[in-house]
C-alpha cells in the first residue's frame, strides 16, 4: 500500500508541477472578459507563433462590435500598426499577425467599440508574442514524454528516500537517464528546429530552459555518484527538491530572442543587458 501511494503522490506533485508551470509560463494564452450588450464573452490572447504562416488572433465578438489590433516589434521605437478585425460569423472575428523570423517578438494590444463605449486591453502593458519555427512531432513528442517521466521518477525518487525505501537507489539512475535523453539530448534538438541552436544556456547564454535542466542533470548526477556505494538518501531528497523547484520556473523565461538591431538570435538576458 505504500508503494502504491508514494507513487500516487509523485505523480500528484508531476501534474500539478506541468500545470503551474504551463500556466505561468511567457507562451501560455492571456485571458479576457467583456460585456456586449449585456453578454459576457471571453477570448484567449495567444503569445507564440510560428514562422511559417501568419498567427490568427480570435475574439468571441459580436457581428456589430468594431474591434482593431495594434501592433509593433518588441523593444524596437515605432508606431503601432492598426489591423481590424474581421466578422467570421455572428460571434466571431479574426485578424492575422504578419509572420516573423524565428525568435523574433512581437507586442500587441487589443481596442473593442461598442457603439460609444472603447474598450482598451493590455494597452498599457502590451502581450508579447514569439515566433519559432515548426518542430516535428517525432521529436517534440518524445521529448515532452520523456521529461515528464523524468519528473515523476525524480518526485518518486526523493520520495522513495524520504522512507528510506530500498528502490531509490534503482530509480536514481532511471531519473538521471530521462534527464539526459529528453533534456540534453532531445530538448536542443527541439530547440534546433524551434530556434535555430542547440544550447543557449551556459556556458554560452543565460536560457533559462537549458540552465534548469543544466542544474537538474547535475544534481542527480551527483546523487548517483554519492549513492553508487553508499546509501545516502538524503542526497536523492536533495536532488528531487531541486528538480521540483527549477523545473517549477515558467518554461521559456530568457529564451532566443531576435535582436533586430543587430538581426542576431540571443538569449533575453543578454538582450535586456545589451538594450540597457
């Protein structure tokens, strides 16, 4: 019985992990709500495309509501290009964003008219979308598989060696496996085709994605090395607490960022640093 709830409760803290993790990250939609003739509607506000094709924007909105996107390159002085929104049914309007180059950002806000009354969304603090390349399924797929079972035996690892069960030791190698083949070795193939480089953490930028599975790959390599004569569990909880809170940082933070001065693709930390 145990077992079954230590497993039980490794894979709780998995799911609930990806899904803060998703919903925090920079990529995950903006949410809106606005009322129309005393209707609400909501709309989602995506913030990645891809740069094959221009990025479709959808708002629930009434056929008789005027609704205009602006829109400009991130972190470039110019003035924001107006797009309206066009009906596609009674309760729905579209407007497409131009496609971009990989890596490269785009910021936009959101105008609504109904009759006298303008409705402002994230004028203020425009949405920020980035553009990447298509990745094919063959790698993404497995890619995102393999990581979430290199959490979950990692949650179930530290768990396992809070009890001082004798299988932690075993699932210790299995963590530090999945770490290496879907963080360093699929995931800069992902981010290869999404991108265009393999690495951009360090040694050679500041990619928040690369660093944490950097620091995670480490930590349960150290773990293997303490744990392959000894029995050190306290090393194993170590290893899972670190895992749990870097991969708890919102996916793509400090991401390839297209520069458009230079037209070069680097990190958002060395882009801040170099606009600043």
């Amino acid at each position: 019985m145990k077992k079954y709830l230590i497993f039980f409760f490794a894979l709780l803290i998995t799911i609930t992990a990806a899904i803060y993790q998703r919903l925090t990250g920079p990529t995950h939609p903006k949410r809106i709500n606005y009322t129309i003739d005393s209707i609400e509607y909501k709309s989602k506000l995506i913030r990645s495309g891809e740069s094959d094709k221009d990025t479709k924007i959808t708002l629930n909105l009434p056929i008789n509501a005027t609704a205009t996107l602006y829109y400009k390159k991130y972190k470039v002085d110019e003035d924001f290009i107006a797009l309206p929104f066009m009906a596609i049914d009674q309760n729905k309007q579209e407007v497409y964003l131009p496609k971009m180059p990989a890596a490269a950002k785009l910021e936009y806000y959101i105008e609504i008219l109904d009759g006298a009354e303008t409705k402002h969304f994230f004028k203020e603090n425009p949405i920020i979308i980035r553009y990447k390349d298509p990745v094919p399924a063959w790698v993404l797929i497995p890619h995102i598989l393999i990581m979430f079972l290199a959490m979950l035996f990692s949650n179930l690892t530290g768990l396992q060696a809070a009890f001082n069960m004798p299988s932690f030791k075993r699932n210790i190698t299995i963590s530090l496996a999945l770490l290496f083949f879907g963080g360093l070795i699929l995931g800069p193939i992902v981010q290869k085709f999404a991108f265009g480089a393999y690495w951009t953490g360090f040694p050679f930028g500041y990619d928040l994605t690369d660093n944490k599975t950097l620091i995670a790959f480490a930590t349960w390599l150290i773990a293997y090395l303490i744990n392959r004569k000894n029995d050190r569990p306290a090393i194993a909880m170590f290893a899972a607490i670190v895992t749990i809170i870097v991969f708890s940082i919102p996916h793509s933070v400090w991401g390839s960022e297209l520069d458009y001065e230079s037209g070069k693709v680097v990190t958002g930390f060395i882009n801040s640093l170099i606009l600043f």
